[in-house]
C-alpha cells in the first residue's frame, strides 16, 4: 500500500503544521492581551497631550514653534511603523497599501517622499519599492521602548525644522478590536488647522489661553517634543497591538484549516485502504472459484 503510506506520511505532516500554528495562536493570545493593556493605558496621556499641543497652537501665536509652521517644500516625511515578524495575515499590506496609495498622489503632484521605517516589513518594502529611508529601526521587541524610538523619529523631524518637508504623517496600524485593525495615515506635522478648529468646536466658541512659566518658548518647546513622542509611542503601541490579535486570528485560521485538511487525508486514507481490502478479497474469492 504505497499509496496509503504517503497519504499516512502526509497527515502526520499537518498534524505537526497544526501543533505548530496551535502553539503560535497561544503565544499569541498571551502577548496580545499584555499589548492591548500597554496600549490602553498610553491613551488617555497620548490624546491630553495632544489636545493642549492643539490648543497651544491657537492660544500663543506671537510665538509659532517650527513645528506649527508650513513649510513650502517639495517632499513629504513619512514613519511607517510595521511589524518585525509575519504571519499576522494581512495588516502589514493594508498599511503598505495606504502608504502606496498616498506616494501616487504625491507623485501626481511632483512631490517626492522621504520616510522613516519603524519595522523590518516596511524597511524591505520600502527598499524594494525605491523609496528613500532617512532612518530605521528593527527587532523591537513586545514592548516599545520610547528612548529608542527618539533616535529614528528625530532624523525627520530635523528634516522637517530644517525646511525640507512639508508635512510628516505617520503610518501604523490602529487597533479596534481583537478581530478588526484599521490601516491608518495621521498627520502629526505641522498641527493641522482643521484638528484645531475641530477641538476648538468641540470645546465651545471660546478661545484657549495660557499663563507661561518661565515664558511661552521654553514650555512650547517641551511640550511639542512630548507632543511628537508620545504619539510616536501611542502608534507603535496600537501596531504592537494589532500585530497579536491579527497573528491569534490567523494562526486559529490555519489551525482549523489543518484540522480540516486532516480529516479529508483521513477520508482518502480509509477509502484507499477499503478498496485495497476489498481487491484482495475479490481476488481470494476468484481464486478459490478457479481451484
């Protein structure tokens, strides 16, 4: 029965797939859970934060931060944050895919792009597609760290202060539930003035105003740095989340579709063995009619 062994051969080759993709989807369900805590609880500090650096740009404007002015530049900074790992199903390419999308309309417009990956997805995606990195950052880990993510980060914004962008939008993935990411492009420089009129509305008609100690540059300053990291952080935070839950989905997905590739092997087997059985019977019985 060579046909019944390499059938036997291939189902005991699934069920080691099926151990595998079983192990990874608890690994995963265990991280997610400690990822989706880091992300909730850098919320709530992430959008105060950026809420007063909105503010700010409405309530000080004899003093404009480098960060709150437009610049007529030529090319546009983007961060893309992606994941270090694969088998997380298709979160990566939806970002990528976004990313892609807004490099079209640049490029219709005669802009140029300058990018920062945060992520060995992106960072070989970028590098195949020909776009140029400034600076990047690999194999973080489970939990971001913010004094590694500075370094990188930095680079564009010294582009930007600099002259040489004209905004810089940040690419990641945003976590909405275990089930469902959404791919999303925010941009973080300069301050939108549609998210201050935004805010503003939201707050009601009245304008914010601040009392500055020791003066209005040296708090701005502080501020806005704290303004660009913490989001920085909050992005990769959101990704790190997402990367999880996407993996425990797609690695339930190939544990069930093992166990169904299992059971139709099996199928195969049994039908295969009955025929053999039953053609050795037929020729017993014919046999012992000739005898």
């Amino acid at each position: 029965m060579a046909v019944g062994k390499e059938i036997r051969g291939k189902i005991k080759s699934v069920e080691n797939t099926k151990k595998i993709t079983k192990a990874m989807e608890m690994v995963a369900a265990s991280k997610m859970r400690k990822a989706q805590d880091r992300m909730r609880a850098a919320r709530p500090y992430s959008e105060k934060v950026r809420n007063i650096a909105t503010h700010l740009g409405q309530a000080n404007p004899e003093y404009v931060h480098p960060f709150m002015k437009i610049h007529p530049a030529t090319s546009t900074g983007f961060i893309v944050v992606t994941t270090d790992k694969g088998l997380c199903g298709g979160m990566n390419t939806n970002v990528l895919r976004a990313l892609m999308s807004k490099l079209k309309e640049l490029q219709a417009a005669g802009k140029t792009a300058q990018t920062v990956a945060i992520g060995n997805k992106g960072l070989g995606f970028l590098n195949r597609a020909g776009v140029k990195v400034l600076a990047q950052l690999t194999q973080m880990g489970d939990t971001p760290h913010i004094e590694t993510l500075i370094g990188p980060v930095k680079v564009m914004l010294d582009a930007y202060t600099e002259g040489q962008l004209d905004a810089v939008y940040i690419c990641y993935t945003k976590f909405i539930n275990t089930m469902k990411q959404e791919a999303v492009i925010e941009q973080l420089l300069p301050l939108s003035n549609d998210k201050m009129r935004e805010e503003t509305k939201a707050a009601g008609s009245y304008a914010w105003d601040y009392l500055y100690e020791p003066d209005a540059p040296a708090v701005i300053d502080d501020l806005l740095e704290l303004y660009i990291e913490s989001l920085v952080y909050q992005a990769v935070a959101e990704n790190m989340a997402s990367e999880q839950s996407a993996r425990m989905v797609a690695m339930k997905a190939a544990t069930d579709n093992a166990g169904s590739v299992i059971g139709e092997l099996k199928l195969i087997y049994n039908k295969t063995r009955q025929a053999a059985i039953t053609k050795e019977l037929s020729e017993i019985v014919a046999g012992a009619a000739a005898v």
